[in-house]
C-alpha cells in the first residue's frame, strides 16, 4: 500500500500536498464535466488539475469512484454556502441571491444531472443531497416569512431555476457561459421579489419531492 493508502486506511488526514492534488482534481473534474460531458478523458481531467494521470488514480481508483466524489465535494461545499448565507446575511432576499450565485460558482446544478447515471446509489451523496435541499428550505421559508420574494415562490422553483441558469449554453466559450449565467440569474432574481408582480405565477408550485432525479436534458 503506498502512503495515500495508508493515511486513508488509519483515518489519518492527506498531506497538505496530498489533500491539494485532490481538491484540484475534484475542480477539474467538475469543470471539464459540464464543459464537455462525463466521457470527459481521465486523462484530461489530470491535465486540467496539474497532476499526473497516476497522482488521479492514486486518489480516486476509478471514474465511478471520482464522479461519486465530484459529487459529494460540490453537495457540501452548496450547503456549507446556503449556511453560511442564512447566518452571516440579515436580509433574505440577499441570503438566497447570494446561496443562488454560490451554487452557480460551484455548478453544483449543472454537474449533479451529468453524473447522477454514472454514480451508483450512494448513500452518502444522497445524505448530502439531502442536506442541501433541507438549506435551500430554510433559505426560501425565511425569504417568505420576511415577504422578501413571491410568496408562491417554492424550494423546487429555486433548484430548477439554479440548474437552468448554470446549464453551458453550446458553442459558447466557458467563461462567456459562467458571466451570462450570473447576469441572467440577477435577471431572474428580479422576478421573486413579490411587489414587481401583480398578478400570480402560471400553474401549480414545484416542489422538492416532485422533482425526483433531474434528467441530463437536451
């Protein structure tokens, strides 16, 4: 077993240096994900993390094992954000808008649909899933107990708008993509706050159980 092995085996924290090659592996992967999909090359992934392909496969002995990972890293990093929102922000409206621009640095939205068929039920990432849409609760009802947004503005509204925001728009280079993505979620935001509507949103609330599995889309 070499030393990553051991320190994993005996409940040991990574090395500094360890624990940096593999949070700069679990960003590339994210990135190249939603820029290019899940057969993204691990070869690729490595390249983009400025690593070796052996530093990869020393943490994360397979792609099942690294996308489980991408995940669970982007689902705790979402809800320590919704978190901190809540208790740092005295306002709502500005709790959420900044979860919502978090989650949209993170592309929590856009990376969980692209991996959901290529992880196997994890317990874990659905624990931690669970967490996240348990803040993204919170965020709303205090938004509604403070009348900060449309009060038929649900939890499920919000998970869908982050994902459609944070979908790469094809041919568009990625940082043109994650600029637009902030401008037209500002644009969006503008829309909850409940006095800028007279008349009530079209059709029934969505809510969080509703959603189920988010499927890849077009």
């Amino acid at each position: 077993m070499d030393d990553l092995g051991d320190e994993r085996a005996r409940g040991r924290p990574l090395r500094a240096d360890a624990a940096r090659n593999r949070g700069q592996i679990l960003r590339a992967t994210v990135e190249l994900v939603v820029e290019h999909g899940p057969t993204v090359p691990m070869e690729a992934i490595a390249r983009q993390a400025g690593v070796g392909v052996a530093t990869l496969y020393r943490h994360f002995p397979d792609r099942a094992t690294l996308y489980s990972q991408a995940q669970l890293e982007v689902l705790r990093l979402a809800a320590d954000e919704a978190d901190a929102a809540l208790r740092e922000e005295r306002d709502a409206f500005a709790a959420l808008a900044r979860y919502m621009h978090r989650a949209v640095d993170l592309r929590v939205s856009a990376v969980m649909p692209l991996l959901n068929e290529h992880v196997p039920d994890d317990r874990l990432v659905e624990a931690a899933r669970r967490r996240g849409l348990d803040a993204i609760d919170r965020l709303v009802a205090r938004a509604h107990r403070e009348r900060a947004i449309r009060p038929e503005v649900s939890s499920g509204d919000i998970a869908l708008l982050i994902i459609r925001v944070s979908r790469p728009i094809p041919g568009v280079p990625a940082a043109d993509n994650h600029r637009l993505s902030h401008r037209h979620l500002e644009l969006l935001l503008d829309g909850f706050v409940h006095f800028l509507g007279a008349d009530r949103l079209p059709g029934p609330a969505v809510t969080l159980e509703e959603l189920g599995p988010v499927p890849d889309g077009p």
